[in-house]
C-alpha cells in the first residue's frame, strides 16, 4: 500500500521527435538511498541514459509510520519536492522523481518497477559487506531486476 507522487520532469538532452520512439524509451530507475550517494548513481545513470538514449526515473519512498495515515507523513512533502527537484536537476539527462509515500520501501520498490527494470543503486565505500544500499541491491536483483551498485568515494 503507497501513495505515489510524480514530482518533476525536466529535459537537458533533446527529446524524441516521433511519439513511437518517446513510447519505447528504455528508463533507468535510480533509488533514493541518501544525498551523496544518489548524487552519485544519477552521475553514473547520466553517463548511461546518453549513450542509451534513455530517461531517468528518480525513485524515493518515504516511510510513513503506523499511527499516521499515508496521506501525511512526518516530513512535509513540500519540503521533499523541493529537495528532490534539486537532486534530480544533478542529471545531465530527461529525469522523473517519483515519490511513495509508504509504510515497506523495499516492497513498494518491487511493486513499482517494471519487470527486469535497470536500478542503479548508490552506496557508501565501507568494510562491512552488508549495509542497507548494498541488502536493498540484492533484495531487488532477487526480485529480478537489474542492478548496478556505485559506491561514494
């Protein structure tokens, strides 16, 4: 159970001239998982989307406690649309945020994508082998997408 917000659309890169080609456009999905590190994965999508010609969708889930209805989360969405337009305007490419407003990120995720979806995930550079991005990668690799972990230098 999520709410979803479509947040912003922007073009840096010139859009398709046929609506047929605009229909098939392949998308990278890009996870949210901290500032730095999806700065990061958009810069690696980026370089990716333009020798593929693709668009990329920013995707955020904001978790919504129990005793809160999804309609109103602990952060005001105003606040997030306006961080989150600022991190998608680091894409050097055609970029959608997409924000879910949702109890279970990692199921929301799953729900979301499209079958064997492109997810680039970013990361920390840390020496212990389990964080959160790097379970959140192979949750979604199981779930048969696939992944692209960068780490953070």
């Amino acid at each position: 159970m999520a709410l979803e917000k479509v947040l912003t659309s922007k073009t840096r890169s010139p859009a398709p001239t046929a609506p047929s080609e605009a229909d098939h456009t392949l998308n990278i999905s890009v996870v949210f998982t901290s500032v730095e590190s999806t700065i990061m994965a958009l810069r690696k999508a980026g370089a990716l989307a333009t020798s593929l010609n693709a668009q990329i969708t920013l995707l955020v889930t904001q978790i919504v406690p129990y005793p809160l209805p999804l309609e109103s989360p602990p952060v005001l969405l105003d606040w997030n649309e306006r961080r989150f337009h600022t991190i998608a305007a680091e894409s050097p490419v055609e970029t959608t945020v997409r924000i879910y407003l949702c109890r279970d990120g990692v199921e929301t995720l799953k729900n979301s994508l499209p079958p064997k979806s492109l997810v680039v995930i970013g990361g920390r550079q840390v020496w212990w082998p389990f964080t959160r991005e790097k379970r959140l990668a192979m949750q979604l690799r199981h779930a048969g997408h696939e992944v692209i972990y960068t780490k953070t230098e």
